[in-house]
C-alpha cells in the first residue's frame, strides 16, 4: 500500500493518469540469475525493490560466469549447474540470461526449452546489455574516453550495437518464440536505457552526475552503483510489469549527491526503456477514461 500511495502521488504531482501493464503478473515470482558480471548484480539488489513495493520477495538463485556466453551455462557440469538444477525441479518462474557479444547463443534456446518442460509458464528475460568498450574493437579503450561522449556520439554507439548484435538477438527470439509456439522469452532493454542515462549525462541534466566516468568503473563498463540500480530497475519493471516510479532510494545511492532526484530519474528511464520496446513483454494499457 505504501508503495501504491507513493506511486500514484507521483503521477498525481506530475499531472499524468497511471500507467498500467495489460497483463497482471503474479505476485511472487521465482526468479533465477544466470548471468555474466554486466547483470549478476540484479541477485542482490532486486529483492529489496520487490520488498519496497510491497511483494513477496526472496533472494533469487545466481549463477555466473565472467564474460560469458549463455552456452556456457547450459555446458557447465550438471553437478556444477544450479541453473539447470533448478529448472529441473520446476522452481523457476523467470529465468534471467545475460548473453556476451557472440551471438546467436543455442544457451538461451537450451535453457528455454529445458525450463518449459518442467514449468510451462515459465519466463525467460534476456538482458540487451550495453556494449562493452563502448563499442571499440580495433584497439585498447580507455574508460576516460566514454567522458566526452555527445548525445550524438552516443546515438551513433547504439544504432552500431543494433546492427551488430542487437538485430541478431532480436531475431533469434522471434525464432524460438515461433518454435515455442508462444511468447515465453523477452528482451530487456538495458542498453536503451543506459543511452537515455548517458545521454542525459552529456547534457548536463542527470542529477549529481556530471561525467560518464560516474556509471562505469573501469575499461569494459562495469557498473557503479548507479548503473546498476538503474538495470535492476529495468529487471523490476520486466519481470513484474510494474511502473517502479516511487519506491524508495536504494542503499546504493543514499550517498550521493541529489539521490532522491536521481532515483526517480533512474526509475522514469528505466520504465521507459521498457515499456516503450516491443519486445520486452510489458504492454501498457492506455489510462481509463475519466468523466468531466
């Protein structure tokens, strides 16, 4: 309820009509991270959020690898795979996977087809990560040169990553989905998101962050705090189907300068990115008429 109130005080304040998922998801969803290091933090910071909005939370089951592809997973041995363990037993009700660059990945197949078996309800989230070494291929990248970044350049970045990966990804969904039969696996839209953020960045109009340098902390683009709370929100909003507008400010950011600011940008980002992109599996219902 508290969460409610907040949320709705929010759109209220902000002169807009809640915004709602066309489907429902049931409360209590179990969930389960198989990821590389650009989402494993998801595990850990997912279960507050769900708290703070008043569902039944639980710390999800984890397992990662490092850069890794989702094959690599699917490969580890059985007595090594909690991932696979798990949907064996039928306690997954979404599966998140991170894929690296090397795609199409048989993983996410793999894991799919064997989780549906046991649970035909089963969901699998695959994360659209944002492009390690901002894209660079040809020679050693250096975090410090993501701080000049223009809204421009930044554009130029994500249409690169649509073409060489993002198209791909898309497509192989569309074909296991088609083999499914019907819609089990979704994308999210992290790396729409992060671009909103960065771009907001180059801008100057990201509360208490003033260079790029703030999300990453070293060449590849590993996550800040704040980059990672903004994922995790994308999660949040995919796995639930839920505006995360309104909860509170994380332990991760109550230090920073302008945190409660930056939250909700964080929050309204990560909620557009995903409600906003076809294939993340949240369709928002148009806000119910009202009489004069």
């Amino acid at each position: 309820m508290k969460f409610l109130r907040s949320f709705l005080l929010s759109l209220l304040l902000a002169g807009g009509a809640p915004l709602r998922a066309e489907t429902e998801v049931p409360a209590g969803q179990r969930v389960f991270v198989c990821a590389h290091s650009f989402m494993i933090f998801t595990a850990k910071l997912l279960p507050p959020m769900t708290e703070a909005a008043g569902l039944p939370s639980a710390a999800p089951g984890q397992q990662i690898i490092g850069g890794s592809r989702v094959l690599q997973h699917w490969n580890l041995p059985d007595d090594q795979n909690r991932a696979k363990a798990a949907l064996l037993a039928g306690s997954v009700d979404v599966l998140t996977l991170s894929p690296n660059s090397r795609l199409p990945d048989e993983g996410i197949d793999n894991f799919t087809k064997l989780g549906l078996e046991k649970n035909p309800k089963l969901r699998v989230l695959v994360q659209a990560s944002w492009p390690a070494n901002d894209g660079v291929l040809d020679r050693q990248f250096r975090n410090e040169e993501r701080n000049p970044s223009t809204a421009a350049s930044l554009r130029a970045m994500r249409a690169g990553q649509r073409v060489r990966w993002l198209d791909t990804l898309e497509a192989q969904v569309r074909t296991l989905n088609g083999t499914i039969g019907h819609e089990a696996v979704f994308i999210v839209p992290v790396s729409d998101a992060v671009c909103a953020l960065r771009t907001r960045i180059a801008e100057g109009t990201a509360p208490g962050l003033t260079k790029q340098t703030d999300l990453f902390r070293d060449d590849p683009g590993h996550a800040q705090p704040t980059l990672a709370e903004l994922v995790t929100y994308c999660h949040f909003a995919a796995i639930y189907g839920r505006n995360p507008a309104g909860l509170p400010v994380p332990a991760g950011l109550r230090n920073l300068p302008q945190a409660g600011e930056l939250n909700r940008l964080l929050q309204q980002l990560a909620w557009e990115a995903v409600s906003n992109y076809p294939m993340s599996g949240v369709k928002v219902a148009a806000p119910a008429a009202t009489g004069q």
